[in-house]
C-alpha cells in the first residue's frame, strides 16, 4: 500500500485555478510535513517563469524535454529559505492539459530528484534513517481535473514509481502546534595559514560545521521540562468538552541547553594552531517549528526546532554572501577588520492556519520588497500589515581597521554602530602577525550545561 497525502483543500482550489496561459505545461513545488503514518500538503507554489521563457511560450507551446530544472531547483532553494522548522519541500507538481503520460511521469521523476538533490548540499543536518525518504510527484489536468499521484524513494535514484493516495481536508493545519525559541549564538573560527586563502562564505560553512554538531547534541526544554522523546507532546494537557486540547495550549516554549563539558570518560589534547585571523559570527535569532497536532512525539517537535536553528544561521550567511557577491563588495585584505549585520526574519501567516513563513531582510529593505519576494517565490497573496518583524531592524555596517598588531584576543571588538541583540554580527579579523590559537578541552566528572536560549 502506497502513502497517504493528506491535503489543504486550498491547495486543490489553487491548481485548478492556476492559467496555462497557451503553455504546455506548468510545473512547481508542494509544501508540508513528513510523519511516520501520512504526509501533509498544506501549500502549492508555482515555479516563476523566466522571462524569456514566458516570451517564447507566446509563439510556440513548449515542450517538457524543456523545462529548465535549473531553475526550478534554484526556485525550490530559494523557497527552503522559508520554510519554518517542520515544513519541507515534500515534491513536484506539473500541470497540463493531458491526462498521465510516461512523458510526465519522467519529468516529474528527474525533477522530484533535482530538486532534492540541490536542496540536500545547503543542509548542516542529515534526514535519520527512521524518517520517510519518499518525495511525491503529482500530475495535474487541467482539463478533466484529475491527480496523479506516485512517490519516489529519493535515496534511489533508480526507485520506480509508487502509486499515493491523494486525499483532501478542509482546515489541514488550522490547529497545528507552534515552538518558539531564542537561540544566542557565538561562534569562533580560527584561520589557519591554510584556510586564510579561503573566501569567507567556506570559512563561515566550515565552522557551522562544527557549531551544527554542538546543535545536534543540546538538550531541549519544553516549557521548561526535559520530555521523553517517545512521549506524546500535548501529554498532561487539558481537554476539551469535544476531547481536543484547547488551542491556548498550542504554543510552546523551547530552550536549548548546551553541553559545555566532556565527562569524564572522554579525553582531549590540547591543540596548537597557527593563525592569520578569525570569523565571529555572534548574535540572537528567533527560531520557530510547527508540528501536525495528530499526536505528535517530543522527538519530533524537538528535531523539528532543532533543523530550524541550524536552518535559519545558515540561510542568513547564505544570503549575506549573496548580497556581498551581488554588489560586488570586496573582502578585506591583511589586517583589515569586516563587519556585516545578517538579515533579520520576518514571518507572514497563512491564511487559515497557525502556521507562518519566513523571509529575510536587511535593514535598508522596504516592506514592499519583502512582500513583493513573498508573492514572486510563494504566488500567494500577502498584506504588508501581515509582515510580522520577529527581530529588530538595524542598518546593515561594514566597518574595516587597517590595525596590524590586532590578535584574537580582541574578538569582543564592536562595529562602530553597536548591534541591537537580535542582530547577528559576522565579523572578521585578518592579522598579518602569527597568532598561536590553544583549544583545551576541559576534562570533568560530571556534566555542565549553559543557556543558549532565553
């Protein structure tokens, strides 16, 4: 028996409703949540046509050998960015006039992978064994209205198609369970005489690398409790006349506790490396992750906030370095010191549901522009009231210190304009003199752990 999608009805209204406009076809990416028994569908986007593609489908109907998975990977990655923890991109659609041709389905089957494949290279996390490796890939005609639904096993790209049930619901994520978090984050990366020549976004990514697994192995308070992971997470809550929790119990606090010691069962060396220089990444930011309420795990809700804090850092660098690369900003050189201000969140409801996206923004960004950004990567109409500001705004500084006989020791130096806590700084400290970096690891009988959240 194939899988379950459990669907928004909104979403059948949205590809019926979406124009060919003359084209062969259309084709875009299916937005939910995975869970060990059925999947849900709670948004459908179509991929923006490129204008010369819109040009051409004017005079000739385009055929699916051509459709662009270049862009419509880079469409899918730019719409990860804003996803929340818990929501994925769960596959591909296509829409057409025809019904179910092999021609379609082959389509849907090297796009469905494309698509996973360029998402899977910007993750600092892995999918568990445990999780569904199953990505779906849906045909719809316009014509008779009909769905095709088949699932791919994307660990094999030579998996065959399996036939899915397709099956609507009004009101899919209308109670879905919200977690709320702010993580503090201060990360140090040395630079080796070696990875000095590297560019900065490599040696920002290598020390995610690191801080990603420090991520991984906290531990994560739910209203100030430690849960078993097995546990259902609204157990011990109220319910209601009908047997439902009540909707005032569906927002959760989350806190991460980080490990700060080894016990004493596991031994270090110090090290000694010679250094040119250092990345600071330092800051708070505000996670968020959304979980389906038919009786969801701690491990689930927990693995789900955990994917969007390591999500969010790195989609804010990411996105940084784009800018720097887009205005053709220079990096500094020798001793010079850079300072960038990361782009803050900003969250838009769906309507209809407890779940919101994200977006990103510098400070000398118009909410236009972020609406507009919404409307262009998600086609789903948004009102500029609806932008909810998660973290302050505070204009992007670049700041350069031609100080030759700076050291590591000086990695609390500010950018002239001091950052409001819900900024995230990238700072970097190039020094022509050498530098001797010591990383000790502290050998104790027990175990410490700090606050990394609020």
């Amino acid at each position: 028996m194939g899988r379950t999608y459990i669907v928004e009805e909104t979403v059948g209204q949205y590809l019926s409703n979406v124009s060919l406009q003359g084209k062969a076809f259309v084709s875009g990416l299916l937005i939910g949540q995975c869970s060990s028994q059925k999947d849900y569908v709670i948004l459908a986007t179509r991929t923006p046509p490129k204008e010369e593609q819109d040009e051409s489908s004017k005079h000739s109907k385009a055929k699916l050998d051509n459709l662009d998975e270049e862009w419509a990977t880079e469409h899918a990655n730019q719409v990860s960015r804003m996803l929340p923890g818990g929501l994925l991109v769960l596959g591909v659609f296509i829409i057409t006039t025809l019904e179910m041709g092999n021609e379609f389905q082959n389509t849907l089957h090297r796009l469905v992978f494309a698509v996973e494949k360029s998402m899977n290279k910007k993750r600092l996390w892995n999918f568990t064994d445990e999780e569904v490796s199953e990505r779906v890939t849906l045909h719809f005609c316009s014509s008779t209205k009909k769905t095709f639904c088949r699932t791919y096993d994307i660990h094999n790209p030579k998996s065959s198609a399996k036939p899915a049930d397709w099956k609507y619901q009004n009101g899919l994520s209308a109670s879905w369970l919200s977690l709320e978090c702010t993580v503090y984050i201060n990360i140090h990366v040395p630079l080796s005489t070696t990875s000095v020549s590297y560019t900065l976004e490599k040696n920002t990514k290598n020390g995610l690398i690191h801080w990603a697994k420090q991520i991984e192995n906290s531990i994560y308070l739910i209203n100030g409790q430690v849960k078993d992971e097995d546990c259902d997470l609204l157990e011990g809550q109220k319910k209601s006349s009908r047997g439902n929790t009540q909707a005032i119990n569906h927002s959760f606090d989350v806190r991460v506790l980080t490990q700060l010691l080894l016990n004493s069962d596991h031994r270090s060396t110090a090290t000694v490396q010679i250094c040119s220089g250092s990345v600071n990444l330092k800051g708070a930011v505000k996670c968020r992750a959304y979980i389906h309420s038919n009786k969801p795990k701690v491990k689930d809700a927990v693995q789900a906030m955990k994917r969007d804090i390591l999500n969010t850092v790195a989609d804010r660098c990411e996105i940084l370095f784009e800018d720097l690369l887009l205005n053709e900003i220079p990096e500094k050189k020798d001793s010079e010191k850079e300072f960038h201000i990361l782009p803050h969140r900003v969250f838009v409801p769906i309507p209809g549901s407890t779940v919101m996206l994200c977006d990103y923004k510098f400070g000398d960004e118009s909410a236009e522009e972020i609406r507009d950004h919404f409307i262009e990567m998600l086609d789903h109409m948004i009102q500029i009231e609806d932008l909810e500001i998660a973290e302050e705004i505070n204009t992007a500084c670049v700041s350069s210190s031609m100080n030759t006989e700076a050291s590591l020791d000086n990695t609390d130096d500010e950018p002239p304009k001091q950052p409001i806590k819900t900024t995230i700084v990238l700072k970097i400290q190039q020094n022509i003199g050498v530098i001797a970096a010591f990383a000790v690891a502290a050998l104790a009988a027990g175990i410490s752990f700090h606050y990394f959240s609020d």
